[in-house]
C-alpha cells in the first residue's frame, strides 16, 4: 500500500503509535505543539517543527517574501494554538543549485520579517542541496504558563465552538499571507479558559472532527454560522484549508461574555459560534470529512 | 548569481548576517546548535535542525532504516559537539505519494531505534507531501551544563587539535552507520576542558579551517597523522566528508594526559593528535580547501 491510499491521519497514527516517551514529556505528538517540563512547573516548553515544499505549499513563481512569512508563520499559529509564546527558531532549506542567491535572500527576508513581527529570534539556519523543489522547514521553540496550557483533548460534551475570522479562499493567496492568531490566542487564554483549541490548518471539515476526536466528543456543526471569506462558498470554507484560524471548545456558560469581551478586544476580527461539543454515542460525527489530506487522492 | 556559484559558508554567512538575536540567545547561528537561556543558568538549552534529502544524502535504494538512523544521529552527533545530552525530537517528513507504507515504517523504525540508543523522545512528528524527492528533517532539543558547554569559538594559538576515529570512506556506506561521539563528548566535557569543538561533517578539509576561523587561529595539520579509514587515501580522509568524529582543541599542558586517559576509557576508539591551533598572521590557513561544499560544482 501507497500513501496516497493511506491517508495523513492514519499514517501519523501508526507511525507515532510506538514511541517511548521520555519523563519530561506532558503531550507527545497528535497537538499542534510537543509540550515539555517538568509536570508542575510553571512554565511548559513549546517545540514545533513544520515544512513547506515547493509545488505543494507555493508554486515556483510566488513572492518568495510571502513563501518566507507564510514558513514561518504557521509555525506560530501552532505555538498560539496552544496558547504560548514563541521564542526561538531554527530554519533548514534544500534548495536546488539552480534557484538564485537573490531569491533565496528575499525568503530569508520574509522569514526576518515574520520572526520580528511575532518576537522570536532566528537562531539557526542550515541549508542543504536539493535535487528538486524547495523545503523550507521551521522550527520553533517557545513556553507557555502551565495553568494557560490549551490542549485538544480538554473538550467536553456541552462546550461552545468559537472560530476566529473568515474560512476558505485560501488558494486564491490568503495562504500566504495569513496573520497567525498569536495576540488573540493569549488574550483569550489570559482571559477565558477554553477547554481545548487548535489552528484551522486543514479545513474545518478535516480539523473539527480531530479536536472532537481528540476529546473524545461529538459535535454539531451549524454550517449557517460558519464564518465565509467573501467571495467563497461553503464548500471552501469547509475545505480549502491553510485559513491558520483558531477553533476552540469553551463551557457554555463562559460564551456569551467572551463574545461581548471579543468585540472589545478585537472589533476587525469576527469571532463565530459555529456549534457545540456533544456527547461521543449521539450520531453526526462523522458528518463529513473533506478537508485537506496530504496524500488522499484529489 | 545562483547557488552553485556561490558556496554554502558565503550563502549562511549572507542569510545569517542580519538577524536580530533576544536576550536568551547565547549562541546563535554559525555552530553546532544554537544555545539558549540565560546567562548564569546552570543549564543551557541545545536547539538543532539537520535535513536529509533523498538523491544528496541517501539514494532511493538505500535501506529505509539506515535512512532513519543517519537523519537522527546527524542531529545527535551536533549536540555532542558542544559538550551537551540530546533530549526530545522533532521529525518531519515529505515525501512522495507512490511511497510504500511499510518503507516510511521502516524508515521510522531506524529513527525510532537511535532516538532509543541516544535516550531521545520523538515528541512530533509532521508529514506532508513532497512532488519530489524525500526529505527528512530532525530537530533535537537537549541541554548543557554552562560550564561544560564547548563552542568552536574559545580555541587558542597553540591549543593542540585532536580527532577521533578514522576519517574517509563515508561514501562507501559508513554514513549510514555511524555512531555519534555522545559518550565520548560528555566523557571529554566531563574530565577535561576542549577550548572548541565541532564534529566532522563536511570533511576534515572543510571544517578545519571553520573551526580555526571562528576561534579567530590559523593551524597546522600533519597529514601523515591523519586517522584514515582501511582501504582509503588521504585526500578520501579529508574530502569524503560525514565521518561526524569530534574535532577539538585542548591546551597543549593537558594533550598527554588526555590521551593516556582516553585509551582506557575507550580503548577500540583512536584518538589522534594531528595538528595544533597558530597566530593567525602565520601562513598556511588556508592550506586546502576541498571538503564538501553543498552548492559547489563538483
């Protein structure tokens, strides 16, 4: 069997499902962030890694400034996913022999310029030969507080289901130039307690069933209310994926003050009630299942 | 200009040149690992990021669990040149959708077997697609005690330079096999004080003068004390490449003592001395330069 006919979720599972994991290991892989310490410290490592490939993340001809931030950056969402702050970045490139040092340094810049944006420092690049496309692959490590530590898996049955901003036309090159929900996510884990949040980065079709699946929930899903890029259709906004905005699962007594308190904080940025975290046995989990897969066939 | 022009120092050295380093960064890019924390920690955090790309550092038919065990051990073998224990493992994979299943299995299973060998945890693991060939990065956070905590910076004109192992013949399979020096290095950070150290990546060739260069020394090399592995040449010793043995410079007061000390802790695993840190005024710095540039022409 092929990974075409396999599947990015499955793959994943069987290949983490044996590894040893060491004392100092408080979530391993399935978040969007390794999360590392001691178990009752009061602040938590943050470890990421993520790569884009030319032909598949960017195509050849896009600004390589935008190939740069957009590298970067979803690495950060990531890191804001879980609630933290990003600190250090490590990036490795394998670069054909053929691309131009200007190109190359125009990445870089957009790199620069993400890092400067969202605080953290490049502390390591290395770069490799690459007989095809283009890797950039980044690294990030940051903290969190232990006690602002968001999970996928803290979901429970009842739970509210907030998004942030608008879904899909991320094709048309949103995708590349996204601002990863870092300010929002600390705000809201400073201010509010979800139980569980991840980054839309696959679509909501594929991400909604993950962080229900992660917290061993089912959901509703109220497709009148989800958030639409103008322009889009549902099916975009379910599908498209690389929207990098925040999902999360917070009690319902809680939803109505954050929405007013949202509006405050943030007035450009619509935050919607998209739905609920129901019961695992009630029906419609499986409701759909048409976001982006790495390797399913189109 | 592109990059087979250019070279890789010059490109890093380009790309590097304007970053903008925090406060906890106590090294930054430019050697084995970044170091990270405060300045009087007791502790430093070791960050790295090293990629394999099929077709540069493996060929298709390679056996997928050697793949593994080479782009983990190349990670490893950076945080023991600094004198440091590698920790917890990021890895991230592109590759092909015609990939067999059991070959990335395979593939794991060698990452899995040193993670194990080197008491790492692998605590994420991402995959995406690539159009291409495979790529396989490893990211390895782990620790060093401040004072024992070796860059390639602090050598001295007259500090004596020592190798270990048996330099050449990578090409003919070793780099798939290799054993980071981690025991050796923290054995060495332990009993005695390197002044620099590095590990032997792109040929003792290459990263002589880099070693010299960043601790500000010219230097002399005996060839004729050169390690060289059964059934190679000098220049095979000095060009292959990944042999990823420690290079390091001690002062000349504690060589002897060294070396009679190393043959009872590692009796199977030569040590030789074969040359010494200069002023850097004196001639013959840059005596060769022919170890493997990433970029060059061949």
């Amino acid at each position: 069997m092929n990974l075409a006919h396999c599947g990015e979720d499955a793959l994943i599972a069987t290949l983490t499902r044996r590894l040893e994991l060491g004392a100092n290991v408080r979530v391993g892989p399935g978040d969007d962030c390794a999360v590392l310490g001691a178990p009752r410290a009061i602040r938590w490592q943050l470890l990421k890694s993520d790569a884009v490939v030319e032909g598949v993340h960017f195509l050849s001809n896009d600004d390589p400034r935008r190939v740069g931030w957009k590298a970067f950056c979803r690495a950060v969402s990531d890191v804001a996913a879980m609630g933290g702050v990003p600190e250090h970045a490590l990036v490795t490139l394998a670069v054909s022999r053929e691309v131009k040092v200007a190109w190359v340094e125009a990445l870089y810049a957009g790199l620069r310029r993400a890092a400067r944006k969202f605080g953290v420092s490049i502390v390591g690049g290395e770069t490799s030969r690459s007989p095809g496309p283009l890797f950039v692959n980044v690294t990030i490590s940051g903290w969190v507080e232990r006690n602002r530590c968001i999970l996928r898996s803290g979901g429970r049955a009842g739970d509210i289901l907030h998004v942030t901003g608008r879904l899909g036309g991320s094709r048309a090159g949103k995708h590349l130039d996204f601002t990863p929900r870092l300010a929002e996510a600390r705000w809201l884990v400073a201010h509010f307690k979800p139980h569980a949040m991840m980054d839309v980065s696959d679509g909501l079709a594929a991400d909604l069933p993950r962080l229900a699946k992660a917290s061993g929930c089912g959901f509703t899903l109220d497709e009148t209310r989800v958030p639409i890029t103008r322009g889009c259709t549902l099916a975009q906004a379910l599908g498209d994926g690389e929207d990098f905005e925040l999902l999360f699962a917070l009690p319902p007594l809680h939803a109505a003050g954050l929405e007013r308190e949202w509006r405050r904080a943030f007035p450009r940025l619509p935050l919607s009630r998209i739905g609920s975290f129901i019961q695992r046995s009630t029906l419609n989990t499986q409701l759909f299942q048409n976001g982006y897969d790495h390797f399913a066939d189109a």
